[in-house]
C-alpha cells in the first residue's frame, strides 16, 4: 500500500490542530509527524500569515490564534464538500 504524501494545506493544518491549546515545538513535531526543518519553515509563514503566535511570556509555547482556528473550520468543510465521505 502507497502511502500518500500530505500536500501544504494538511501539514498547516496539523500544526494549527496540535497548536489549539499550546505547545512547544517538539510536541509538535511528534503530533503533526514532521521534522524540526521543516516545522521551522511552516511556523515562519503560519506566523507571517496570523494564524499562530509565541507565548507572550516568552516559555516557547505556539498558540493557534483565533484566525488560525478559522482557518481548521475551512479546511475541514472544504474537506467534507470534496468528500463527504472523509470524517
């Protein structure tokens, strides 16, 4: 069995699920599957894009912001318009 790559879309949106209630870095690479390189790359535009933020108080902490949870609600409902089939 293949098994399918994740496009740039999934991978942002695993990142912004494990990040929903805060969490280092390294929870999250563990959580979205990925490595340290390449989480770097997606927090810097996720950042960029106002979709997550540091913890003020400086513990290393990534939060998914209130437009990054917008972003989730979308991409499950265009996952489900494309497929109603997919949970």
């Amino acid at each position: 069995m293949t098994k399918k790559r994740r496009n740039n879309l999934e991978i942002a949106a695993d990142i912004l699920r494990v990040a929903k209630r805060g969490a280092k870095k390294t929870h999250i690479v563990y959580k979205a599957n990925l490595n340290f390189n390449i989480l770097h790359e997606y927090l810097d535009e996720l950042t960029d894009a106002g979709l997550i933020e540091n913890d003020i108080e400086g513990n290393g902490t990534i939060k998914t912001t209130e437009k990054g949870v917008q972003y989730l609600n979308y991409y499950h409902g265009l996952k489900q318009f494309m497929n109603p089939m997919i949970p």
